[in-house]
C-alpha cells in the first residue's frame, strides 16, 4: 500500500475572476507531527475568448446542456493536466481539482464546482478527488473558504494569511481555532471595470491610478449590507452580480474613477477586519501583484503585507487544494467547521479511483 506519509499531489484552480487554470504539482511529507511541502512545477493555463464565454454563461444553460458543459470541462481539465504532467519525472499519485464555481448558494445548501472528476481520472489515468464543498455546505456550513485548513498546516508562521483573488477572503487563527471568511470582491470587480478600456485586468493598478476617489460611490459600497453580517459568511457570484455590480456599472463617472474607488473600497474593508496594531499578513492572489491596490492598503493599515515570492503569490491556492487532496486520501479533516459554520469538521471531496 503507497505511503500516504509521502505524496505527490496535483491541485487544479479556477477562481471567479476567470484569469485561467492554475495547476500545480506538489510533493507532501509529513514529518512528525508536522506536513511540509515543495512546489515542483506550476503553470496557468489562460482561457480562450470561448471558454470564457461559457463559464460566464453556465448558469443559463438547460438541464442537458449544462451536464454536457459538465462532461467538456472536465475532460478540458484532464487535457491540461496531460499537457502539464509531460516528462515531468515523478508518478502522480492524485488529482485534486476544485473545479469552476457555476452555483453558490448555501442558504438554500446549494453549491456546484463544473468540471466532472469522473472525466478527469478517465482522461489522465490518476485518481482524482473533487467536488470539494458539497458535503460542508449540506451539514450547513458556506463551503467557504476552503484553503484556511491549508493556512493552518502549511502557513501557520504568518498571524493572518489574506488573499486577494476574485474575492478576498482572510485566516487567522484566535485561542486555538481557525477562523476565515469573504471579505469582498476584487479582481471580480476590477476586471470587469477594466474590461471597458479593452484589458483583461488593470496591470499595476496604473488605470486605477490615474483616477480620484467618488465619495458617493465609496460611500455606496461601503454601505453593502454584506459588510455587516458576522461569520461565517461567504461570497459568490450570485452576490456580486446582484449587489455590487449595479453600483460600479451604473455609476456616470469615468473608468479611472471607478477603479480608484473600488481600490479604496477594498483597502477599506480588508483595513476592517485586521487589527489596528501591526502583524504579520501573508498577502497573496493575482490582487497582491496589483502595485497600487497594495500601496492604498497600506495606507489604511499598520500591518505588515508580506507578499512572498511571485510562484506562492500566485499558486497558494492550487497548492493548498493539493493538500487538501492529500487530506482526503488520507480520510482526514480537511474543512473546518470553524470556519464555514456547519455542524462539525467533515471529510469533504469525492474519490474518483482508478
């Protein structure tokens, strides 16, 4: 029987802003008490103008239509991974893939990550474990975050670990327990604002830049009732589209403008839910390679934004799900009542074997 002390472990990401696939491969030893890990290859895999289409559109699909998107994504996934693990010198023992988010709606225990992990197995011969929330968010929890577990036994040496992806979401641990929750869109937000001047993101925050704060819109977003719920709690695209995306997209004022104020908006909010003296805040997500959102951050608090090297920055989550993997094969806790919110920790992810 494989040591399942020691594992390679392959995890698979798309998060909501739809930058791409990110994949990366990662050796995990547990020594002790204690897991390490080494990152041995990573890559994104940027969508097609299509692909990006269809992700957006997924949630207007009919029945059929949709299970057959299922299937597609899937096997999409499997071919990068076919791709990705060429020549590369080790056996993989495991895929873990979090899948697309389409659905997240855990009020009413509704959840569905695309990317059938049937396929995935079938298309790369490895056995693959996916649909990693379902489980949490049916015990009652938000099936979200996920990678605090990750935070917890791989990043444990930073007071908070803040990441800035399509939506920013933040861990710490306090008197033993891990907490985590959403905090508020990001690249979600400043995509889209920079999708009217023709780019994909707003590299360096430059367009944000150039712009000035709009105390009423500012004032606006601030005022979303989101920001005052206790947590757990946990936000999706559903959120988003229906509460934030009508306050920057109906707004007359200039694309500079609204990328400014959305940057305070999120420097303000993440300000918030940090303490006022300074830490340790392991900073990483496609935000923090955004020069001046990190800069207005700063501004607003004390602490210390530690953005590790570029590969972490950009693969943390990848890797932790990985991990989370790895968890899994080995039937331990790998989501944390404490931090969703459900009626106990649970085992989540399903075993597709090969």
């Amino acid at each position: 029987m494989k040591n399942t002390n020691k594992l390679y472990s392959l995890g698979i990401m798309s998060g909501t802003s739809l930058d791409g696939v990110d994949i990366a491969l990662c050796l995990f030893e547990k020594k002790l008490t204690e897991w390490h890990y080494k990152l041995l290859k990573y890559a994104t895999y940027s969508y097609s103008h299509e692909w990006k289409e269809k992700l957006k559109n997924a949630n207007k699909l009919g029945s059929y239509d949709f299970i057959k998107l299922h299937k597609d994504y899937g096997f999409f996934l499997g071919e990068f991974v076919n791709t990705f693990i060429n020549g590369v010198p080790v056996k993989v023992d495991i895929i873990a893939s979090h899948g697309h988010t389409i659905f997240h709606n855990p009020a009413e225990k509704i959840t569905f990550q695309l990317g059938d992990g049937n396929i995935i197995a079938a298309t790369t011969g490895i056995t693959t474990i996916s649909d990693f929330r379902t489980l949490d968010v049916a015990m009652g929890g938000q099936g979200a975050p996920l990678v605090p577990i990750g935070d917890e036994l791989l990043f444990n040496n930073y007071d908070f670990c803040l990441n800035l992806g399509g939506i920013a979401n933040i861990s710490y641990n306090v008197e033993g327990k891990r907490i985590a929750f959403d905090i508020c869109p990001v690249n979600m937000a400043i995509n889209f604002l920079a999708s009217f001047v023709g780019k994909d993101f707003d590299k360096d925050g430059v367009i944000a830049s150039r712009g000035k704060i709009n105390i009423e819109l500012l004032e606006k977003l601030n005022a979303l009732d989101y920001y005052n719920l206790k947590p757990p709690k946990s936000l999706g695209r559903e959120w988003f589209e229906a509460n934030f995306l009508p306050l920057i997209s109906n707004s007359n004022i200039c694309i500079e403008d609204r990328l400014m104020t959305v940057c305070e908006h999120i420097a303000i909010q993440i300000s918030d839910v940090l303490p006022k003296k300074q830490h340790s805040v392991l900073t990483t997500g496609g935000g923090a390679l955004n020069k001046f959102l990190v800069e207005v951050m700063c501004k607003h608090s004390k602490n210390q934004f530690v953005i590790p090297a570029k590969e972490i920055v950009e693969f943390k989550e990848a890797i932790i799900f990985a991990f989370l993997g790895v968890l899994r094969l080995r039937n331990e806790i790998n989501v944390l009542s404490s931090v969703t919110g459900a009626k106990k920790d649970t085992i989540c992810g399903v075993i597709h074997k090969i």
